[in-house]
C-alpha cells in the first residue's frame, strides 16, 4: 500500500513538472513609471479679431492748387528810351556845369548848344623833340564856341608845353591853322598864339611870347583852359584870369585839336573835363 501511495505520488509529481515545464512563465511586463500626461501649453482662445470698423474713408479733398500768379509779362524794356533818357539826364548834368564856367566871362545857356562833351581824359605823351596832336571830332568845324579844359603837363626838358589847335584846315598835319600854347620856358609860366601852315610856324599873333604867373608852371601841375572864340576875336582864361583878347582874322572857322611840344625829354599833357559850347551867330 506504501509502495502504490508513492508511486502515485510520483506520477502525479511528474504530470505536475510535465504541465509547468509546458507552461510558458509568465512574462513579467516590467512596470514602467508612468508620465505624467504632458502639460499643453495652453494656446490662447483665437479670438476671432473684432474687424475694426472701416471708416468710411474721407473723400480726399482734390487739393486746391495755389494759383500761380499770372506774371504780367514784362515789357520789353524800350532801349531806345533808356538811352535817350540817359543822355538827357547826362546833357543836363553837362549844361549844369556849363552854366558854371560861362556865367564867369558873362554868357549863359541861353545862347547856343552844348556840341561837345569828351567823357574821358585825352593823353599826348612825347618823348624827343617834336610834337602831337589828339583830334576832338571827326571833322567838325566849329567858327564860334567855347571850349573848357583841364591840362595836366609833365615833362623833363626845359622847353615844352600843352595846347589847342583851332581853326585848322581839315588836314591837322598840314593844314592852316591857330595854336594856343601854354609854355614852360626856363621856369617861365608863357603863353602864345601862332599862325602855323604846312607843318611850320608863320607868324606869332600875340607879336609875342608873353608871360603870366596865373599859368601854375609846376611839374604835374593842373591849367584851366577856357577859350572864347567869337566874331574874330579869341578870349584866353587860364585859371579864371583873363589873359588878353587876340585877333584871329586869317581863319574863321576850322577844326579842333589837343597839342602837345617839347625839345628834348619826355613830356605828358592830359586834358579832362572837356566840352565845346556853341554860341549863336
């Protein structure tokens, strides 16, 4: 009976070992620490925008355009009569000064015309014995005038001086003529009238060389010409003093001249302010 007890024991311990080596093991899911639910950033509740109003746009206003002011078109300025204004108010301001100097060997603008004015200096410049001559006109002749002008004279030598051809021929070189001549003659202050033709010396109309002190003889030193030429007789001012009255009976007419002479050296004779007033006949 012990023997059969365990034999089937045995057999039943076997049958056991049979079914548990046949069953697998059972696998051991490893536990895995779970995580925690990821957090979600949480996204804003997408509003949806409020559209702002559209405002009704302003109609834009077409911008007033500033209105160019219409330029007067200028006038094309009249050249003529600027000029002539010009002129005018220039001959006035001439005969102002004319008045001047002819109320001083009682004449006046009543009588005559202003026919001449130079606007700037004429210079004779000589160097050597000899002598020139710078013409006022292109061939006017004048018969009864008074002519103005301040002389300058410079020179070196010992004879020299300034003058003014009148009542000449048409040919200055050559022609007839009358030569008013202040001189520097050896520190004298002289002054002369000659009857010239073909380039020489004819006669001397004063009958002399005369002598004044109202001639400033000074080296650089300025004369006042004033010469009234009228019914055959030549009035002389040098300096406001009446130096004497010359008959001029060969010619009584002809053109006009500034002149200048020396013997030696060099010499300079600057005439300003000139100007020729006509008288009437």
């Amino acid at each position: 009976m012990k023997s059969l007890s365990r034999l089937f024991l045995t057999a039943l311990l076997s049958v056991l070992l049979m079914l548990t080596a046949c069953t697998p093991a059972a696998t051991e899911t490893p536990t895995e620490t779970p995580l925690p639910p990821p957090t979600e950033t949480p996204v804003p509740p997408t509003e949806t925008p409020t559209a702002t109003p559209t405002e009704t746009p302003t109609p834009t206003e077409t911008p007033t355009e500033t209105p160019t002011a219409t330029n007067t078109p200028t006038e094309t300025p009249d050249l003529a009569a600027t000029a002539a204004f010009e002129s005018t108010q220039a001959a006035e301001e001439a005969i102002a000064i004319v008045a001047e100097q002819l109320e001083k060997v009682n004449l006046t603008t009543d009588n005559g015309a202003l026919a001449w004015v130079e606007a700037g200096p004429i210079t004779i410049n000589l160097r050597g014995p000899g002598g020139s001559y710078e013409p006022i006109d292109d061939g006017i002749v004048y018969s009864t005038y008074v002519l103005h002008s301040n002389v300058t004279w410079e020179s070196t030598s010992g004879f020299s001086g300034c003058g003014v051809i009148f009542h000449s021929e048409d040919n200055l070189s050559e022609g007839q003529q009358y030569q008013f001549f202040t001189i520097r003659l050896s520190g004298l202050p002289a002054w002369d009238v000659e009857l010239w033709r073909y380039g020489r010396w004819q006669s001397t109309t004063t009958g002399e060389v005369k002598v004044n002190s109202a001639i400033n003889q000074e080296n650089g030193a300025v004369n006042e010409y004033l010469l009234v030429v009228q019914d055959g007789i030549m009035a002389i001012y040098v300096n406001g003093t009446r130096l004497s009255n010359v008959i001029i009976s060969t010619r009584n007419e002809g053109r006009i001249a500034f002149y200048g002479s020396q013997d030696s050296g060099d010499t300079s004779c600057v005439f300003e302010d000139n100007w020729i007033w006509t008288l009437g006949e």
